[in-house]
C-alpha cells in the first residue's frame, strides 16, 4: 500500500526557511509525479509544485521565487523548502502523489496525513 | 491562473438526501476536474477524476458531470459518512482548487 508521511517543524519565524520531508513507502518515488499543497486556515487549498519520475520539477508561479522540491531517491523522499516565510504561510502542508496514466499527471491518488506549520515570531 | 467558484460553501442536509455540489471555472477546462473528500480527521481521498470517472472503491452514489466551465458532484443518498468538506481541482492548467463545500448535518 501506498502511504506518505510529512515530517517537519511546527513552528517557523518570519523571514525563516521551511523544510518539510515527506517518506513514502510502497511505491519507488522514481515512479510518477510527486506533489505538495497546502491547505489555509480558512479551507483555501493550494497546489505548490511537483517533481516527476526523472527529477523535472514545476512550481505554482506565485511560488516560483521561493520555493524548491527536491528528492532523495536512495531514501525514497522528496522534500519542500519554501523560503521568505511569512505569517500568510501559515498552513497545514500535504504531500501527494499524483494519478500518472504515462501521458500526463491527472489527479492526486495518495496522501499523506499533513503537518500544521504555524509561521510566528 | 483559473479561478474555480465552488457553491454552496456549506450545505445542512439530512441522510438519505440527494444533494449536489457546483463548481464553474473562469474559463473552459477540457472536463479535466476532479473532486476530493475531507474528513473531519483532516484526510483526504479523491473521489472522481476527469469529470466523471469514480476513484477506486468510491461508493456509487458519488457521481460528476459537466462541461466547458460548469461542473458538479452528485451525492445521490447522503450516507453518515459522507458528512465532510469538499473539493473540486482543475488541471487544464496550473491546478487550482475551489474554496470548499461543508457539508453538514441537518
């Protein structure tokens, strides 16, 4: 079975970095696209980026200047980093995996339980 | 980016209930949308892809339709389990979500 786990700091100052980690097991993360979102207090919902099978990446332009999805694939984990934090950042943040057909990432199929960053001084 | 107008952003309803869940994007999106469910536990699951295909072991009384820019989910007979926030993602482009739909218990 697939599962994905995040791990990560609860609490971030502003003006701080964000590194998050999220572990799957079940499934070769050199498979498939691999994706963060997060969800705002409040219920708003947004896609952050992904990395694929090969390492390719792609970002939420509103994002672009201050994020990065990298991996790990010997540990079978990807990670987000989100730099520049501030309290708007302030979210639970999801790691996912995407429904890949071999043409096109569709949907988000698995996902991991989310962990609650409050970003504050 | 293309912006997703979910209604209603709350819904009371009560078992056995026929309920239905809209969502109309800025602009046309190719039937590529999809519907989540998220449990008061903060779990998430999708229930249909592409417009209208069901997610693997999803109930049958989940359904999807639309076109162009409208698109809904129908809940043909509200189960205990079903009381939950919902979803829709569009992924024409860039994917962006609707602001939700809280369905509750009348």
């Amino acid at each position: 079975e697939v599962q994905l786990q995040e791990s990560g700091p609860g609490l971030v100052k502003p003006s701080q970095s964000l590194s998050l980690t999220c572990s799957v097991t079940g499934y070769s993360i050199t498979s498939n696209y691999w994706g963060w979102i997060r969800k705002f207090p409040g219920n708003k919902m947004e896609w952050m980026g992904y990395i694929s099978y090969s390492g390719s990446t792609s970002y939420n332009p509103s994002l672009r200047s201050r994020i990065s999805i990298t991996r790990d694939t010997s540990r079978n984990q990807f990670f987000l980093q989100l730099n520049s934090l501030t309290t708007e950042d302030t979210a639970t943040y999801y790691c996912t995996r995407y429904y890949y057909d071999g043409y096109y990432p569709h949907y988000f199929d698995y996902w991991g339980q989310g962990v609650m960053v409050t970003v504050s001084s | 980016d293309i912006q997703m107008t979910q209604t209603p952003s709350s819904k009371p309803a009560s078992l056995g209930e026929r309920v239905t869940i809209s969502c109309r994007a800025s602009q046309g999106i190719n039937n590529y949308l999809n519907w989540y469910q998220q449990k008061p536990d903060g779990t998430i699951k999708p229930l249909i892809y592409y417009t209208s295909n069901l997610q693997s072991g999803v109930p049958s009384r989940f359904s999807g339709r639309g076109s162009g820019t409208d698109y809904s989910l129908t809940i043909s007979s509200l189960e205990p389990e079903d009381f939950a926030m919902y979803y829709c993602q569009q992924y024409d482009s860039s994917p962006t979500f609707g602001a939700g739909t809280k369905l509750e218990l009348k």
